[in-house]
C-alpha cells in the first residue's frame, strides 16, 4: 500500500510557479492528486500545469493574488472543492529580488512592511478562509503552510518577514485545535535556505555559498524536492494523526528541542 497515494484528492500549491512550490505540485500529481496550480505570474501557473498534464497527470494553472481574499475566494469556487492547501507563496510576493536591498528596520516603514505580511500572513489565512468551509463540511482538509527558520530562530535584515513567518506558524497552532473535531489537520514546514531562483544569485558566488554553508551541519543548501517531501507526507493520509506542528526541513541550520 502506498501511505502516500492522493488519488481522488485536489490540491491548492500557492506560489507554485516556481521553486518550491512547482516542486510540491509535481509531487503531489505524482501522487495521483488533481492540481490547482496558483501563482501570481499566470505564465509561470500555466507552465508547470502543463508540465503536470504533459506528464499524464491532472492540473490547471491559476494566476491569482492571495494578499486579495475576494479573488482567492473566486480561485477556489472556480476550481474547487479543495482537499488540501498547500500554503507556499512567500517573500514579498512578486516583487522579482525582495532581498535586493534590505535597510535596517529602523529605516523602513508601513509601505514596506506591507508586502512581507500581506504574503506571508495575510496570504495564508485568506486561503485558508477559502477553503475551510468546504472541508469542515466534508469532514476531511489538509493545510500546510510553508514558513521559514526566519520565523523560529530569527535572522538579520528579515525581522518583518521573520515576523509574518511566526504569525503564520502560530495561527495554524490555533486553527489546528479549532478544526480538528472536523478531521482537518493544520501543520507547517520551515525551511532554511533551499537552491531556488530567487536564492540562486546569492549561492552563485563560490565565496558567498561557502560561508553560508558553515551553518549546516549536513554541508549543502537543500533542494526544492526536499521541502517538497515533507510537505508530501504532510499533506497525505500518512500523517493523519499529525496536526498543530512545525516540521523543519533545514539541513541542521536551527537545531532546537
């Protein structure tokens, strides 16, 4: 028996254009899971759609803007009903180089404050708004959230989306113990660094990668598929007896009890 078979279920990757999430919506079809491929940019949507269905599997690419919870609402009443959530979309959402220059906090305002929470927390409870009626009426839901070790350890220059990483960790801890009577798990995953495009202009310089690299104890970045593994396991039948927790998925970075 495969633990890890989705067939039947429809799966919403958020930020699924790209990096991580494209690597989750590959796993998840590979499973036998439906698709709903969302992502700001709808070119990006509707390539790894057609990756998906090129391949034999079942998707549709969605441009879409979480930060706007009537248009997420209209994505899921359009392509529902929603089994499990994957909630991916992150940094400042389509900003291309949201790390191209970071001021100190001190520097910085509301308007740029804006973008790290409208993605990264407003984001992940407008999909969840979306799809929860649904799954509580069917008795069945799965959420993960992908956050990052900015939001358990802290790190320089990233203290707001650290922030909106946390809020989101201990928002699903809440909505974790309010949904579970309905058979609804809520987890997430934190990442540290992993070798996707909007990384790959920092770990290009030998010299860059080599002193971010002092802080793994396994000695390399991770890869798209391993985050998108443990999302896997997540978000299937193998962890149904997992809800409220913060899986890390970081090579060592953070190493907490």
């Amino acid at each position: 028996m495969n633990i890890l078979d989705m067939t039947g279920r429809r799966v919403l990757v958020t930020g699924a254009g790209q990096g991580v999430g494209r690597q989750v919506a590959l796993h998840c079809a590979a499973h036998g899971a439906a698709v709903v491929v969302n992502d700001f940019h709808a070119d990006r949507a509707k390539t790894v759609a057609g990756e998906i269905t090129d391949d034999g599997g079942e998707a549709v690419g969605v441009s879409c803007d979480v930060t706007d919870l009537d248009a997420v609402s209209a994505m899921v009443g359009q392509n529902g009903p929603v089994d499990v959530l994957v909630n991916n979309a992150g940094n400042a959402g389509p900003a291309e180089d949201p790390l191209a220059h970071t001021p100190p906090f001190w520097e910085t305002g509301p308007q740029d404050w804006e973008p790290w929470i409208g993605t990264n927390l407003y984001g992940v409870l407008n999909a969840s708004r979306a799809v929860l009626p649904g799954m509580v009426e069917r008795g069945y839901g799965r959420i993960v959230t992908v956050i990052s070790d900015a939001g358990r350890t802290g790190e320089p220059n990233l203290a707001v989306y650290g922030g909106a990483k946390a809020g989101a960790a201990g928002f699903s801890r809440g909505l974790a113990k309010s949904v579970g009577r309905h058979g609804i798990t809520v987890n997430c995953v934190a990442l540290s660094t992993v070798a996707t495009p909007g990384i790959a202009p920092a770990i290009a310089d030998p010299e860059i990668a080599r002193k971010m690299l002092r802080g793994y104890p396994l000695r390399r970045f991770g890869e798209p598929s391993d985050a998108a593994n443990a999302v896997l396991f997540l978000a299937s039948d193998a962890a149904s007896w997992v809800t409220g927790q913060t899986y890390p998925v970081n090579g060592g970075y953070a190493i907490t009890p």
